[in-house]
C-alpha cells in the first residue's frame, strides 16, 4: 500500500460516526432447546455441529 492509499484509509475511518450500542433480543425457546455437538474434523481440528 502507498501512503496515499493509507491516508485516505485513515481518513476514512475518522469521518465513521460511532457504532450504536444495541442489546440483543431476548432468546426464543426454539433458541433454547437447540443442541450443538463439538467434534474434530479430518485435520483434528475442533468443529461445533447442531445436531436434530
């Protein structure tokens, strides 16, 4: 990147207004009873499924 590039990218952010603050909605009970099931994939890494 070039400086240029970098000050118009810092510009940029200056002019972004602040993000408003918004609480999350109470959960449903179709939220509540959902199940998850954590398992590895083909590389041992850890995956989290739903499951049903």
């Amino acid at each position: 990147m070039t400086k240029d590039a970098l000050d118009k990218a810092a510009r940029a952010l200056l002019k972004m207004g602040p993000v408003p603050h918004k609480r999350p909605g109470k959960p449903t009970k179709k939220d509540l009873e959902r199940k998850f099931k954590m398992t590895t994939n083909r590389k041992d890494r850890p995956v989290i499924r739903e499951t049903g």
